[in-house]
C-alpha cells in the first residue's frame, strides 16, 4: 500500500513538473479576439467544411 502511495506521488509531481516548464506559445499574442489580424502569405488554401485556412510563403 505504501509503495502504491509513492508511486502516485512521483507520478504526481512528475507530471506537475513537466507542465510548469513548457512555455505558451501564444503568450505575445493579444488577447481581443474582436480585432482583425493581418496575415502576409503567397497562398491561402481554406477548408470550409472544417473551418481552417492554411497559409504559404511570404
């Protein structure tokens, strides 16, 4: 039962560890999303049916 307990334990802070040291990539972006964005690309390829656009060059 005690080997169970430290077991958790290591996983626990194992994975808390793990997450405190990824840096957000999104972290200089702004945070108002009513505002536009301005995009400089070659290429736009856009799909409807999943709502994504994948942009090329510059």
């Amino acid at each position: 039962m005690k080997l169970i307990a430290v077991a958790a334990a290591a996983v626990f802070f194992a994975a808390n560890a793990s997450a405190q040291s990824v840096p957000n990539p999104f972290s200089g972006m702004g945070r108002d999303s009513d505002k536009p964005i301005s995009i400089a690309a070659d290429t736009t390829t856009a799909d409807l049916r999943s709502e994504t656009a994948t942009y090329a060059g510059n």
